[in-house]
C-alpha cells in the first residue's frame, strides 16, 4: 500500500496539507508541548454487506431457541400480526438474526408485538416465543489474526476515502433492508490507514483518539490490538506508545467497525464517522479529558437590556488530572491563565511542588474573575460570551513545558424554581427547544463541521434557543458551535441498564463534554431505555445519577430523562428535573402531586409533514402540511402558558433517515422535522418563528400554481405575529383576520392564476410588513447559492451547503418542478452528496444526479487539500445551466 507520513504539528496548524503526503511534514515545534494530529485523510475502506434473508423460518434456519427471553436493540415489524408472520418477517429482512413474539397475558409488553434484528444481549422475560441464528463473523479482539488486519496485507484494491466517512449511506435503498434504519443494507466495514512517525519524536507519549465510530470496534496497530470499543457514541482514546514505529517506518492502522447491531431504531450509519487524531505528549501529561474548568458566579448580577449579563466577581476553577507513564519522579508546575475572545489576559495561577511518579495525580486550582475595571461578561444564548483558559505543565527543573491544554469556558448561572422555571443568570428562560438525530443530506452521519454550524444556525433562525442531543452525545464540533453561536444543550446517554459498560459510556459522555457552557442539562436515557415499568430503574438511576455529580461537581447540571411514563415512581424519583415525553395534558396534574419537582417537556410532539406537499398524497408517502399545525400549536401552547414548565422540546428539528412514520417502504425518511434532511424550512419553521422571535414575522403558503384547479377553493395561510393579516387575491380584497394568541389565520380562496398578497398590521391597522405570492412561469433555468460560508478551508473535510434552485424566467422558483439534475465539481472539491427532502426519494445520496423536489436541490462541495477555486456546474435538459465557485484557503 501507498504511505503517507504523518509528521506532528499543533492543532493550529493540523490541516495545513502536503499534496502529495497528505499529511504535515513537521516544522520547529517543541516536543515537550501536546501536538494533535488529524488521522483524517488518506484511509482505505473495505465494506461487507450481511443479507441473510431466507424463504421459510424454520428451525433449523434460527437453530437458537430465545423463548421466555427478551433481546434488546431489536425493530418492531408493526404488519406482523403472528408468531408465524414475525418469523417470516425476520427471513424476509435482510441482516435480520432475531425474532421475537411477545404472547398476550405474559409479563411481556407490548402484547402481540413482533421485534427483529440481531442482538447481544438477551435477559429472562416471561411470555416471549422467538428464535435466532449465529449473526455475521466478527475477528476476535486480540492480536491480529486475518488477513485484514495485517500490516503486510495489500490494500490497493480498497475504496480510497477520508473520515468523517459512512459507509452506510454509500449502499442501495431496498424493501429488505430495516425500515427503522432508512431502508439502507447494514454491514461491516475494515478501513486501514499508512502513516510514519519522525524519529525525533520517538521519547513521547502517543496515543489515537476516535470522536466516533459506529459501532463495536475494534483497532489493531502494526498487528497488535489496542483496543476494543463498543459504543457507537462516546469518543475514547487509545494508548500507542509502545506500538509505534519511528523514522519513515510504516505503521498500519486498522479499524474493524461492526454495524449489524443497533443501538437505535433510528438511521445510524456505520464506520468512522467522526474525526481522528494522533495526539503527542511528554511522558508525563493531561489525562484525555482530564482538564476539568467549572465556574461559579460568586457576585452580584447585572441585566443590561441588548448586551447581557455581567457580574461583579466570578471563580474559574481548573482541576488537572496528570498522567506519569514514565517512571522517572518529577517536580512539576502547573499555570493556568484566562483570557476575553480580544485576547486580553483576565486573570493566572501557578502551583508549585507538584511531584509526580508513575501513575496519576490530580490538582486544583482556583482564578477569581474581579475585574478592576468593567465586570464579568456571563454566558447565555442570547449573549454567548467565551473565555479561554490555557493550562501549562512545566519539568519545574528544567523549565520544560510537558504538556498544554486550551479549554474554551463560558460563565454562567444556572438555577430552577418548581414554580417558576428554569433561570439563566437569574434571568427566566423558556427552552423553545428540538430534538435531533445526527445526519443530514447527501453525507449520513459522517457530517462536516460546516454542516453542523450549519444547522444549529438555521435553527436560531427560527427562534429556537436550544437542541436535545437525541438519543446520544453529539459529535463534538456540535458542541463548539452551540457555545460559540448561543444555544442551550441538552446532552444526552444513550444506553440505561445495570451494566457496567453503560455506566463508563455515561462516565466518558460528561467527562468528554463537560467544559461547554451551552450544556444545562444531563440525561440519562430516554423513553423504554429509561426501564419503564420496573421498579429497579430508581437504583440503577441513582447510579446514573452518581456519575453525573461525581465527574461534573462544581455547580453540576440538573440530573433529567425523557420518560414516556412512569412519572413519579422508579426513575422519576432520583431524577432533579422530571422529564415528560408528550402528554402535555397531564403536566398540570403531576404538578400538583409533586409540587417539589420541577418539570420540563422532554420531547413533546411528533407533528408529521413534507415540504411543499398542501394535499396528502398516502401513495407517495407525502404528508400534507396543514396537518402539522395543530400539533405543534397544541404543545407549544402548554408550554408556553406555564411557568413552572421550564420548556420543551419538539420531536423534531430536521428530518432524519429511518422512522417513516406515518409510512413504510418506499418512504426511506422520518417525516417529523420542521426542516426537511437537506436543511430546506418546511411552512411550520415559520410557525416557530412567529411566536418564537420578537421581530416581524410573515409567512404565507401554500405557492400559487395549481394549473387545472380553477375555480376550486385553496386553503391560504398565514403565520405571522402581526394581530391583524388582510389577503388580497390579484387585488381584490379576501377579508381582514385578527390574529389569534399562538395561532394563524386562513383563507379558504378559489384559484385563479396571477398572485395572492398578505398584508400584516398592528391593533391600530398600521402596516407592518407584507408578502406577495405569485403564480410562476415554467421551469427556465437553474441557480445556485451558497447557504454556508462563501470560502472553505483546504483541509479534505469543510463543505459548503450549495442551494440549487429551478426558476423561471423572472427569476422565481418554480414549485411544482422536478427536473432532475446533474452536477460536476472540477478543481480542488468533490461533490460529497445529493439531496432534495423527498422522503420518498430513491435516488442515492452519493450520485451526480438528482431531481428536483419543491424546486430545490441540496449539493455538498467539500473540499480537498489543495487551496484553490472549486466549480460546480449544474445541467438539466432544456433548462439554462449554471455554476458557482467556492473558493478555499489555507487553514
């Protein structure tokens, strides 16, 4: 195979690319100081497909016999009615090694329920009928011994990729493969990576760091394990000091990534789809995620109406944990230092005498925030101010720096009143939240960083101020972005049991994240994971719990689940704030049982609709999108009407592979999201808006080509937060509306071609502002649009989100159109992937090709090593073409 060398260079610098390398060649850096190393590029990829689908479910077929057993991580088959039809489910899908029958009357729940997939882990419960089968070869978790994994095994027929990468996505739709998971076949993947090492680093500490890989890894260097990983959500970091290779050897990454097994009944891709680093230290080092930076707001605070908040006197605390994997003892010194987002030092500490011999200690420090002149600048969403705090370890000694950390920080208060709500720098706060699953048009859950920035800004734009991590910690650079651009996070673990490994996941989740100001809320599960209806759940919570408080303890976040039931017994009962998935209208009721215990809507409705689709077509799996109102002003009007809710959470932000609900086969996409999977707003985004945001608001719909339907009556909407809206059909009035408190108002107009305009005015009949909808003429050319940043960074992994529109010619997108469309990037950029938010759309994300769908096509453009100007043309027969640059630069 082909070597590129992979030389260390700071985090600063990490993307800066040698063409023809692929990675840094190393430069005057010190070997002392933490150098990070991306491992994105240049990987090989091998992946399986399992498609084991049978004709009959015999016996002998499922040889294994699971009756009076409950396996876990399974998808329900909802048309199975029988033991017999869930058998036969079970043959007919693809990847498929488990059934299970639940018989009525038992203690299983639900009753006549059929569940299938494959699982590891199956425990006694009374009234299940299933069987199940070997599920696909796995290598065993030692020492290499297949060929795979091999440092001599000739990889050159292997797909060249780069991570973030699902392999998932890269498959073909079918009615064979799981429903839950976007119809997509699952699999396993083997991707190898060719590195080298200078040998004048060869006395420091190495060690690999995954963001993310989905899912039961397992990694071997030059041959040898170093380690196995089950989770498909927390990040870890694996030690290779002693099985590296210095001085241009080749060292052989390998990662095997197992995604036959669920974790979720959600689209959850498969393989490395989050970043990789090579991190170099001093011997003696940071712990991962052993920098621990709580702070309290210790003075009076200070609300200035459009600047925030600020007080008086703050304390920053820095906690160190320090590794040793030499055996030399040292005296070491530890100095930590805070500066503004300007750069300008606010405050230092330095600890002396800190010996040190093998193994780990741990060290405290303490800054007081006073400023001599102004005041503490306080963390929120609305005023999102960072600092940065930058540790040092120094060999006290020599004066040689070991080992340096930089952890962005935010100040900030958190507080909750039973009654009241929840209080952001005693400042009443409603969480005007959603929910959201991880992937997104054309990429799957291997998403770039600008997509992710992306998406939390599309969702401020609405008005939201915060984003449930549902069901599982969030990719990293998610993170980043909701401290940096001001959104309130709930974070989220993935699995609940009495487990040990779920308890460490739990442990590596808040150890991981905890440094980010925009988390204010830990979760510990969600729904039946939260083991609703048994009784041990209260003491597997209290452990749960434990973790939180033991790994985030300064001013720790409230302790919450999302539970479906169950409020007030198991669980609920160690939980600090009690969290209710739907079923609003019982938040009132356990409220006055349990006045002690705040509440907040932890998920609280699942309103279902397709972008520009006005009628419901069932055969084409497209929702209309009237029927979405109600239910989102249904929650959003409890919520809001309560003080003692401290918000809620719709289910959900963006739409999502997997979960078809209302559907089935050929709709390969959730269609819960107020965003379509390709980032275009569906009409409720402007519901949101409009009682969200404190600025003029107006939204009209539906679009006004409806050729063949004159005369007929068209409902027309208007979202807006105006409290009066007057329509106008070609210029005659249709009548002036109060607008109702959270509500809308609508016309029932007979079309005729030409326009239809809103006009929305205060109580007085001022006019506010207006919107005028027009007929359009047919499809005459495309245009395309940056919607991210205009230039992108040269680093094989910034994308930027083009919009491509089919207009007419006066320039308007025409609604109706479904031209398909070819794209082409030439220079240095890939099309990384196609998207239109059809749910029902077969056309694969990674194409050149894709039609239209409410006029709109979404293209990725990534970029590659190379600083220069990416193309991207766009043809379709008969429409005029076009194209757009992208220009990159150096990071």
């Amino acid at each position: 195979g082909t070597s590129a060398s992979c030389v260390m260079v700071p985090r600063s610098c990490m993307f800066l690319l040698c063409v023809s390398l692929l990675l840094c060649w190393f430069s005057s850096v010190s070997h002392g100081a933490r150098i990070v190393q991306s491992l994105d590029v240049g990987w090989k990829v091998n992946s399986l497909t399992y498609n084991t689908s049978c004709t009959s479910p015999s016996n002998s077929t499922f040889p294994v016999d699971l009756t009076n057993n409950q396996c876990y991580g399974l998808n329900q088959a909802t048309k199975a009615n029988t033991p017999e039809a869930c058998a036969q489910a079970c043959c007919d899908s693809a990847g498929c090694a488990i059934w299970q029958w639940c018989t009525p009357g038992k203690a299983c729940t639900p009753a006549s329920s059929c569940w299938i997939g494959l699982s590891d882990e199956c425990h006694p419960v009374n009234g299940w009928v299933g069987r199940g089968r070997p599920g696909p070869p796995r290598p065993s978790p030692a020492d290499c011994d297949t060929p795979f994994c091999m440092p001599s095994y000739n990889d050159n027929s292997w797909a060249q990729r780069n991570v973030p990468h699902d392999f998932v996505i890269e498959g073909k739709f079918g009615p064979q493969n799981d429903q839950s998971h976007g119809y997509l076949p699952h699999g396993q993947a083997w991707y190898r990576h060719h590195f080298s090492v200078s040998s004048g680093l060869s006395n420091q500490a190495f060690s690999i760091q995954f963001d993310g890989v989905y899912r039961d890894s397992i990694v071997w260097l030059n041959g040898k394990l170093v380690g196995q990983h089950q989770s498909g959500y927390t990040s870890f970091d694996l030690v290779v000091t002693s099985l590296l290779k210095f001085g241009g050897a080749d060292n052989v990454l390998v990662v095997f990534a197992d995604a036959t097994h669920n974790e979720g009944w959600w689209y959850e891709g498969g393989g490395i789809y989050r970043h990789v680093w090579l991190v170099s230290t001093s011997p003696v080092h940071f712990v991962p995620w052993g920098v621990y930076v709580p702070s309290e707001v210790i003075g009076p605070i200070t609300n200035t109406a459009n600047k925030g908040q600020t007080a008086s006197k703050a304390m920053v605390h820095i906690y160190a944990e320090i590794m040793n994997e030499g055996t030399d003892k040292l005296n070491l010194q530890l100095t930590s230092s805070i500066k503004t987002s300007t750069g300008i030092q606010v405050g230092t500490v330095t600890t002396n005498n800190v010996i040190t011999s093998e193994g780990t200690v741990k060290i405290a420090q303490n800054i007081t925030l006073a400023p001599t002149t102004g005041s503490v600048s306080l963390w929120s969403a609305e005023f999102p101010t960072l600092y940065s705090v930058t540790t040092l370890l120094f060999d006290a000694a020599s004066g040689t720096l070991l080992d340096d950390v930089t952890t962005s920080i935010g100040v900030r208060k958190i507080s909750v009143d039973v009654n009241n709500g929840m209080f952001i720098n005693d400042q009443p706060v409603k969480l005007k939240g959603l929910c959201n699953h991880q992937d997104f048009a054309g990429v799957g859950t291997a998403v770039p960083n600008t997509i992710n920035k992306f998406r939390v800004q599309k969702l401020l734009d609405m008005g939201a101020n915060a984003w449930r991590m549902s069901h599982n910690p969030p990719n990293p650079e998610l993170l980043d972005f909701t401290d940096q651009l001001g959104m309130y996070v709930w974070d989220e673990n993935r699995n609940f049991a009495n487990n040990t490994q779920y308890l460490l996941d739990m442990r590596d989740m808040i150890r991981r994240d905890r440094n980010h100001p925009s988390i204010i809320l830990w979760s510990i599960c969600n729904e039946a994971g939260c083991m609703e209806n048994d009784p041990n759940g209260q003491f597997v919570g209290q452990a749960f719990k434990a973790i939180a408080y033991q790994n985030d303890y300064v001013s720790t976040r409230p302790v919450t689940a999302a539970m479906n039931a169950d409020w007030g017994i198991g669980l609920s009962k160690v939980l600090d704030i009690q969290g209710v998935n739907y079923n609003y209208g019982e938040y009132d009721t356990y409220h006055t049982s349990h006045p002690l215990q705040p509440m907040i809507g932890s998920e609280t409705a699942s309103c279902t609709c397709a972008r520009n689709v006005y009628f419901t077509n069932d055969t084409a799996c497209h929702k209309d999108v009237y029927s979405a109102d109600g239910c989102a002003q249904g929650w959003w009007s409890a919520v809001q009407e309560r003080k003692f809710i401290e918000g809620g959470f719709a289910w959900t932000g963006y739409d999502y592979k997997g979960e078809p609900t209302p559907y089935g086969w050929p709709d390969v996409n959730s269609n819960f999201g107020i965003l379509d999977i390709a980032g275009f707003p569906k009409d409720t985004f402007y519901y949101y808006q409009s009682w969200w945001r404190e600025s003029s608001v107006l939204h009209v719909f539906p679009h006004w080509n409806w050729a063949g339907m004159e005369g007929k009556p068209i409902q027309v909407w208007a979202y807006t937060n105006a409290a009066v809206a007057e329509l106008f059909l070609n210029g005659k009035s249709l009548g002036v509306q109060n607008v109702p408190h959270l509500g809308h108002v609508s016309w029932n107009v007979p079309y005729e071609a030409g326009s239809i305009t809103v006009l929305a005015g205060n109580s007085t009949g001022h006019l506010i502002t207006q919107q005028t909808i027009k007929t359009t003429g047919i499809a005459y050319a495309i245009v395309l649009e940056v919607e991210s940043d205009d230039s992108i960074a040269a680093n094989s992994n910034d994308a930027a989100l083009i919009r491509v529109s089919v207009v007419d010619d006066a320039g308007l997108v025409v609604p109706t159109s479904t031209n398909m469309i070819t794209f082409e990037v030439t220079g240095p950029g890939i099309l990384a992937g196609l998207g239109n938010g059809d749910p029902a759309c077969l056309e694969p994300d990674k194409g050149t090709a894709r039609s239209a769908w409410g006029g709109l096509v979404r293209a990725v453009v990534q970029s590659t090593n190379v600083v220069g100007t990416a193309t991207l043309k766009a043809a379709s027969p008969g429409l005029k073409s076009a194209q757009i640059d992208v220009n990159t630069y150096q990071p």
